[in-house]
C-alpha cells in the first residue's frame, strides 16, 4: 500500500515520517519508563516487588501477542483506521494505567497497553516501507531503528523526571499529547486501498496463537533468575506453550492459519535475517541488563555510575546506526555484516576481561565496541528481510519480526541468568558455607569474586556465538553492494 501518486515530492511524507518515528519511540519507551518509579508505585498501591514485576511483564507479554497480528488487523481494518485506533487505544490504556486505583487494575490496563503497543511497532515500520520507494528502505529503516533504540533510553529518563515533579501517574499521561501528536501525523495522508479480501478469521488458531505466545514469553520473562527445579509456575507455562506451539503447527498444515502467514519464512533473506534480529536482540539486551547489575553488586558503584555504563554505548549505536543507513546500497551488505558481528564479538570479549581493579573503563570501552558492532546490523538486516518480500506479505513480516526481537530479548536474558547462576554456584562449589541460604553469609569479598567470575564467563559465551553466527551472513542472497531488489524498483 503506498501513498497515492497525487502526493508530490518528498515533502508529503516528512510530517507522516515524523509521526511514525515518535510513536515508535514512544511504544519502546513505555517498556521502561516505570522501572525508576516501580518503589513509589509499589509503596502507592499496597504491594510488594511482585506487582513491579508483573506490571513490567505484562506490557511485554501483551506486545509480544499482538505483534504477529498486525497483518490480519490490517487487512481487516485498513492502514488508516487500525493506526488511529491502535494509538486511541494506546492513549486510553495510558490514561487508564495513571488513574488505577489497585495493582490489579494497573496490570490488566498494562496489558491493554502492551496488546496496542504490540501493533504500533510492526505497522509503523510496514507503512515506513509502504510511503517510500525501495531505494530508500535502508536509509528510512536506519531512522526507524535509531528511533527505536532512543524510546528505551528516553524511558526511564522521562519517567524519573515525572516521578519526581508529582508521581509514577505522570508518567503514563506522559504519552497522551505525543500519541495525539502520531495519530494528527498521519490524518492528511491518503492510502491506496488494500490490495485482496479481508483474511477471515481462524478463532481457534487465534485462541492457540495467544496461549503460544502468551505462555512463553511469561515463562521467559518470569524465569529469570528463578530455578526451574522449584518453580511449579514456570513448569505449566514452559509445557502449556509447547503443547500450544505443536497444536498451532498441527493445524497450519493441515487446514492453513490465517491470522499470520507462515510463508514469510520461504524466503531465505527473511528467514535469515529473523534468525539474526533474534540474535542480535538477544546478545544486546543481556548486555544491558547484566553491566549495571554487575556494576552494582561485585564493584559496589552507585545507581547513576552503574547507569552511566550503559549511556555511551546507547548513543554510539544510534550513531552508527544513522550513518550505515547511508552506506546501505555502496557498501556489500556482508562486508557490513561480518564487520558488525565481528565488533560484537570483540566488544564481549572485552568485557569478558573486566577486572575488578579498572572495571568501570572496561565496561565502558567493551560496551561501546559491541554497541558500535549492533549498529552496523540492524539496518542491514531489517533491508534484507524486506527486501525480496512481496509488499502485501510486509506488515506479516514485520509482525513476525518483531514478535523475534521480543522473543529474543527475553529468551536471551533467561538463558543467561540461568549460565550466570550456574556459574556463580560452580566457583563458590568449594566453599563448604556455600550451601543454600548460608552463601549470604559468606563474606562479602568472596561472593563479589565469584559474581564477578561468572558475569566475565558469561561474557565469554557470547563472545564465541557472536563469533559462531558469522559465515551464515554469507547466504544472503545479495548481488554486491546494490541493494537487494533495487532493479525492479
């Protein structure tokens, strides 16, 4: 679906352009914009450290379920009217979250929140695709991405300066004149129709879709740093998503699966480059989690030094993301590619090399080099998963898309707390104290050793599979540095 030809000239998608990168930095903000007001919230609404938890994983796990979506909505409603109803609901949620009166309440607006945000993500990156022509993909889809990238740093910022200046409910209504602001973008902009009937609707696969999704990514999300062993709840959501998964896939081959269409994964650039969106996802986001926690506990540093670890690499990786989106179609995407992961390489194996006597200057150094690394990758990726792509198979692909990145931030971030914890258990194993609720009488010294030990090891890991993911870049299906595509644009 493209801009109607009776749109001249490049300045007719400025204002949209603008638009959709605002509510993508919104969607990704309000991921975490609540992470500093979570002991204010906490204490506001009667509840302990669970309900921080559960308000942060439910928006994740609403977004998770509602991205692969997108196409069906889309079909069944029409770009216009699903993007202003999608940012309408958003908005209401928001407003809603601000005036909740219980924990409850605020997780089930949370989730209403999250299943709008879900949609937000996907469509806005198809509809980037849809108004601009081909050879302009990697240049808008390095935005679209810096613009992603800003939401989670700008989040918890705006969340802080809210919390502070009244309380954690400001923050939520933060979003209310930002989504006037997208939905008023986009009201002079006029669609072709869509091409095709609505899609009907599969209820039952719809049904076994949302238990799929649903259930894993609340495994993964509450599974982090809580033992398998012991935990019933992790155990009924991890099989409840297996048996949920197989009864999807049952089904799509013997009746077909309307709500998404698994045929995206036919082409191989899309297929592969979801697989690399997974990784990269996943060996960014456990990077982001684990420095401030390991700049916290072994090396003892305040809550805004350990954050600060994390402040350069953000802003180099929107950088570098800006200005690979002007090298996309001069340079080969594999050299690219390779270049990329093998910074991301470099950068954890920096980081694996962390000492406790210059931890901050190693921290920063090797995150900034992994950072630098992520950003040659996301907009050489997102180009050629697009790229031979059918434009009405776009925003499918783009739901499923960004379903993986979700996927992969959780899973990535579970895989490697349960390493961590493993790690920590093994170097303390020698220790006849470190026995069960007896290791936090340790002394201090010994238990920051060990922690230290293991988040290097960690490191390590994923040093080698960022290194391990490499040849694979060269199956793309690419002709030189053209952009994949170009010729039929």
């Amino acid at each position: 679906m493209m801009l109607e030809a009776s749109h001249p000239l490049q300045s007719s998608r400025v204002l949209p352009t603008c638009g959709l990168m605002i509510a993508t930095a919104l969607q990704a903000a309000d991921a975490l914009i609540v992470n500093v007001a979570l002991p204010q919230l906490e204490r506001d609404l009667g509840s302990g450290v669970e309900l921080g938890a559960w308000v942060i994983t439910s928006y994740l796990c609403a977004t998770a379920v509602a991205a692969p979506l997108t196409g069906w909505l889309r079909s069944r409603y029409g770009v216009r009217r699903l993007w202003s109803r999608t940012i309408g609901v958003f908005i209401v949620a928001s407003l809603l979250c601000s005036a909740a009166p219980s924990g409850a309440t605020l997780i089930l607006f949370r989730v209403l929140q999250g299943a709008a945000g879900g949609v937000i993500l996907p469509l806005s990156q198809a509809i980037l695709l849809d108004i601009y022509p081909k050879q302009q993909h990697g240049r808008m889809l390095a935005v679209w991405g810096a613009a992603l990238m800003v939401g989670p740093i700008i989040g918890p910022l705006a969340g802080g300066i809210a919390t502070d200046l009244a309380s954690w409910r400001l923050a939520f209504v933060i979003n209310f004149p930002f989504g006037i602001l997208a939905i008023w973008s986009m009201a002079r902009v006029r669609f072709a129709p869509d091409a095709g009937q609505p899609r009907p609707v599969d209820g039952m696969g719809l049904v076994l879709l949302i238990v799929a999704i649903g259930a894993l990514q609340l495994c993964l999300e509450r599974g982090v740093g809580r033992s398998w062993l012991n935990s019933p709840e992790l155990w009924a959501e991890g099989s409840l998503a297996a048996v949920a998964f197989g009864a999807l896939l049952y089904r799509a081959r013997r009746s077909g699966f309307s709500v998404f269409r698994l045929g995206v994964f036919k082409d191989i650039n899309f297929a592969l480059a979801a697989f690399y969106n997974f990784a990269t996802s996943g060996l960014l986001f456990v990077t982001v989690v684990f420095l401030p926690a390991l700049a916290e506990g072994p090396f003892g540093y305040d809550a805004t030094l350990s954050g600060f670890t994390i402040v350069p690499r953000a802003a180099f990786m929107t950088l570098t993301m800006l200005v690979v989106g002007q090298l996309i179609g001069k340079i080969d995407y594999r050299i690219l590619l390779t270049s990329g992961w093998l910074l991301m390489a470099a950068g954890l194996a920096i980081l694996s090399k962390i000492t406790l006597a210059q931890g901050i200057e190693w921290m920063v150094v090797g995150s900034t080099v992994q950072a630098v690394g992520a950003g040659m990758l996301f907009t050489p990726h997102s180009t050629l998963a697009f790229s031979t792509l059918a434009a009405g198979l776009r925003t499918d692909a783009s739901g499923l898309y960004s379903l993986l990145r979700q996927l992969g931030f959780a899973s990535g971030v579970a895989l490697m707390t349960a390493i961590l914890r493993m790690r920590i258990a093994h170097d303390l194993e020698g220790l006849p104290e470190a026995t069960g609720a007896l290791v936090a009488s340790l002394p201090r010294k010994i238990v920051a050793t060990a922690t230290w030990q293991a988040y290097c090891e960690c490191f390590g890991v994923m040093a080698i599979a960022a290194l391990a993911v490499v040849p694979g870049v060269f199956l793309f299906r690419v002709r030189g540095g053209d952009p994949p595509g170009s010729s039929a644009s």
